[in-house]
C-alpha cells in the first residue's frame, strides 16, 4: 500500500482485505490425504495473513487518530 494514500482509503482496504482473509480462514478444512503438518502449515500461513491486516489495521486507526488530533490542534491555533 503507497503511503500516499490516504489512512481512511487504506483503512477500508485493510478492513475488506481482512474480511477475505478472515472467511477464508474460518473455511480452512483438512484435505483428503493431507499430513497434520501441511494442514497446520496451511493454517499458519493463514493466521499470519490475519495478523498482519490487524497490525496494518492498527497502525491506520492510529494514523486516523493523530490526523485528527493534529486537526483539532490547527483548529485550536485558528480560533486562538
């Protein structure tokens, strides 16, 4: 994601991104044939997937949050 863009335009695509990732994960089944170890696997890489979008969903609200505090300190500065 470029940082150019926008927390809230980056937000809404982590939260979609996590909305795919987070069905595919409640629908990981073992296959026909498949060792424990695979499907574990399988399963890792999927949760590492989940907390990455979290992470990254984080550090977007967090963004969103400094961009309204400094807002409102420019607002402040404004009407002083």
């Amino acid at each position: 994601m470029p940082n150019s863009e926008r927390p809230e335009t980056n937000l809404h695509d982590i939260r979609r991104q996590l909305d795919v990732v987070k069905q595919q994960f409640d629908v990981l089944d073992m296959k026909p044939g498949e060792s424990l170890r695979d499907f574990e696997y399988r399963v890792k890489k999927h949760s590492d997937k989940l907390l990455s979008l979290k992470v990254a969903e984080k550090v977007q609200r967090q963004l969103l949050e400094q961009d309204a505090r400094d807002a409102e300190e420019q607002l402040k500065k404004k009407n002083s």
